[in-house]
C-alpha cells in the first residue's frame, strides 16, 4: 500500500492530538492517586467510553471484520457472548466494586483491594496477584505494540521495527506524562472515532453498492447465516469469552474510578449503547467488505476496514477513519502500561521498598514503570509472528473472574481461597490449552473459570474461612449498598 500525504498528514494531527491530551491531563495530575485512578472522578460517559475503548482493541476493527468477511455473519455469536458478559460484569460487579474498593482502606489498585479485603497483612495475595497481573500484561502489552506496528506497515510500508518504535513512543508518552486522566480521555475520543468509523464506513460501501438486494445477491446464502457452526461445543466455547470480563484489570479499574457509585447505571447504558453499535458495525464491515471485493479478494482478510475506508471516501477522511483502527489498539496498550505500572509503584514499591514514599516519588516510580515495562514488551514484540497474545484473556478471566466474584459476594471468602482461584484459574487454562480433540476443544476459560470457583470455595472452608474481622467489613460494605 503507497503512502498518501493525506492519509500520512491526518495520521500526524490524530497523533498530536493524543499526545496534546496527554499534556492536558499533566496539569489535572496532582497526586499519585490522581495518576493511577484520576481521583475516582470518571464521569460516567467517559468512564463507559473509556472501558469500551480499552476492551475491544483493533479486533473490533481488523479481527472481528475479518472473520465475518471470509465466514459470513455465524461469526457473530463471539461479539454476542462478549455483550452478554460485558452486561452482567457491569450488573453484579461494577457498583459493588466501585464501592468496596472505596470503603477497603481507599484502594487504588485490584491487589491493594484484596490485601485490605481480606486483611492480609503480610500482603501474600497482593503479592501473588501483582505477579499474576505484570506476566499477564507485559505479554498482552507486547501483543498490542505489534497490533500497532503491523498497522503502520501495512498502511506507510514502514519497516517493522521502525513501525513498533513510533507506536511505542507514541502511546507510552502521553501514558508516561497524564496517566490515568489521559488513558482515560484519549480513549474516550478513541471509542468516539471507533464507533463514527464503524458506522459510517460500511453505510457509504452499502449505498455504493446498491443496497441490502444487490449484497444478498452477490454474497452466498452461508454468508448471510446467522445459525453457528462447529456444533454446542464451539457455540459454547464463543459465547464463554463474555466471562473474561469478570477478571480483566484494565476495565475493573475503570469501574474503581466512576464518579459515584450513582454514576454506574448511566455509565453502564453508555457503554453497552456504544458496544452494541459497534459491533453491529463490525459486522455490516465484514459482509458489506465481502460483497465489494467479491470478484477480487484481499490477501489479509483483516485488512477490509482499511481497503473499505480507501475506496468509500477522499485520502482525507480515510486517513482520519484508518486512524480509529490504531485508536482501538492504542486504548487497549495505554490502559494495560497503567495498571501495569500501578501495580509496581502501589503494591510492590510502596509496601516493600518504600513503605513512607511520597506521592511525588511514587509518581515518578509509576512514570519509571511505564517506560520499563514498554521496554520489555518492545523486546519480546520483535518478532511479529510469535504468538504472544497467548492466554492473557482467558487466564485474567480465569484467575481473576472468580475471584473478583466470591471476594463481592460471599463473606466466608478468605485470603486462601483467593490464592487457590488465582492458581487454579491460571493453571488450568495454560494446561487446557496444551490438550486437544473432545472435552479439551473447549475453550481453556470454561474450565479455568469452574475450577477456580471450586477452589475458592473449598479452600476457603477447609482453611477455617472468614476472620470475625472480615465478616464484619463485609457487613459494613453490604449497607453502603
């Protein structure tokens, strides 16, 4: 694909205007709390945006498509397990959580909440989910880095490694600078662009087209099928990617820094309004890209977006749209570096290195950690083919989902229950993955999610439960309610 100068410059605006965000949100930064969770003050639009923004990623716009371009709209039943999850972790634990955290000593980060949850106060579990939480996300950060390099390859025909060093500098700058008010704008106007792209691209290819008669015509009667393939299992199997939502630090801490817990209901309508439209959009995408390139077909599937946008509008606007694809990959990094960064200046700098460091040191700690774990995932994304995504979905899902889920809703829950779910979620979807043909062609999270579940439970009985001490901090959070 050749360079346009139009597309080229209203990349660079779009660009400047995430780092001039970024600055902006430098002066609103006044302490370590305000950088790793704004102060708690997301309104609730931008709190719904923002957690919409940082979930989906460029599949939305290159994954999602893309399937549904070469397999037609059976494809869809992911995004339908993904609204189905994404509603219930808003309805059971986006109000308790907002307000537990709060009550639980004013935690500022997932293991600082359960170190106070439960009392533990030689910080084992805080010490365990930190580790969980950094592995996790230094691998999921590398994934997104070279989400956004192969972008600006395919788009520019940039060299790979030159493509991951801009992105990289990009994200971590206004990452480094604002911290959690700038993740937290940039990717509200991020799901803003995503959304306005994935409407209007695939509206302006349908009418080019001529319509819903001339598509159906043009595409096979499979593509238009909604009915899943593959049999229960594999419908089991998209739809369980919804409980991964249960357990994925970068939006569970958008729901720690909303407003009020007041704020939550018309958060939670935003933000499901904004995840239905945009996966409706995905979808025409896919089947609007499949009839227009029927007669020649992309080489990369996932590229559709960016070949629709291309022929659809002037160099102008389709640069400003081919922009929302890394929108959605940069939301998604910048939030992942934050609570990444989080984690090390709260839960492990503070409490074992520096237990009286200020807010200024700690925020400079927090900006040192930015730049570190970049580091790291620029070196392990050096290879684009490596299949670094790995498990992170599943095994935050896993790990964290029930745990987040028993430590909201059951007051007998103890600090080694917990760590049995973390172990018992991480391990099981990292050896079910290894498995195959049957049961283990189900996906990993099915099991790691029961498991896990079992696991708090039972060794949370057999080690005695609940202290006094807990129960009644439970009680005491279930009438703030």
């Amino acid at each position: 694909m050749t360079i346009e100068i139009p597309i080229l410059v209203t990349f660079i605006a779009y660009l400047s205007l995430m780092l001039g965000l970024g600055f902006y949100a430098y002066k609103k930064t006044h302490n370590h709390s305000d950088y790793i969770l704004g102060g708690r003050s997301l309104s609730p639009s931008v709190a719904a945006l923002s957690v919409g923004a940082s979930d989906m990623s460029g599949w939305l716009l290159l994954g999602l498509p893309g399937a549904i371009y070469l397999s037609g709209a059976s494809e869809v039943w992911i995004g339908v397990g993904l609204v189905v999850g994404a509603a219930i972790n808003w309805l059971v634990v986006a109000k308790r959580l907002r307000v537990y955290t709060e009550l639980a000593n004013d935690s500022q980060t997932l293991p600082e909440f359960l170190s106070n949850r439960f009392n533990d106060k030689k910080g084992h579990i805080k010490t365990v989910s930190a580790i969980a939480i950094l592995v996790f996300f230094t691998f999921y950060t590398a994934s997104g880095l070279v989400g956004g390099a192969v972008l600006f390859e395919k788009v520019f025909g940039l060299d790979y490694h030159v493509a991951l060093l801009i992105g990289a500098f990009i994200i971590v700058s206004y990452t480094f600078v604002g911290g959690f008010f700038a993740v937290s704008w940039t990717d509200f106007f991020q799901g803003i662009l995503m959304l306005i792209a994935l409407i209007i691209v695939p509206f302006s290819v349908y009418f080019q087209l001529g319509g819903s008669e001339v598509i159906s015509e043009t595409l096979a009667p499979s593509m238009l099928n909604f009915a899943p393939t593959g049999g229960l299992m594999a419908l089991i199997s998209l739809l369980a990617w919804g409980l991964g939502y249960f357990g994925q630090p970068h939006i569970l801490v958008r729901f720690m820094a909303i407003r009020h817990k007041d704020d939550v209901a018309a958060s939670r309508n935003i933000a499901m309004g904004w995840m239905v439209l945009a996966l409706l959009g995905a979808l025409a995408t896919g089947l609007v890209g499949a009839a227009y390139f029927h007669a020649q077909p992309l080489e990369n599937a996932e590229t559709v977006f960016i070949f629709l946008a291309k022929v659809a509008f002037n160099p102008w606007v389709a640069g400003l749209l081919i922009a929302a694809i890394l929108s959605a990959i940069m939301s998604t990094v910048d939030s992942q570096l934050l609570v990444s960064s989080s984690v090390i200046s709260e839960d492990i700098y503070r409490p074992f290195i520096r237990p009286n460091a200020s807010d200024k040191e700690l925020m400079l700690v927090g900006r040192c950690a930015v730049i570190g774990i970049a580091a790291l995932a620029l070196l392990i994304a050096q290879d684009p083919k490596s299949n670094i995504l790995g498990y992170a979905w599943a095994g935050f899902g896993a790990a964290f989902g029930p745990m987040i889920l028993l430590s909201l809703y059951w007051n007998n829950y103890n600090k080694v229950g917990a760590i049995a779910s973390i172990l018992a979620g991480g391990i099981t979807v990292v050896v079910w993955k290894q498995l195959s043909g049957g049961l283990f062609d189900l996906y990993e999270i099915v099991p790691g999610f029961i498991l896990a579940t079992l696991a708090g439970l039972l060794f949370s009985k057999l080690s005695g439960g609940a202290s006094d001490e807990t129960k009644e901090d439970f009680a005491q959070f279930e009438k703030s309610l």
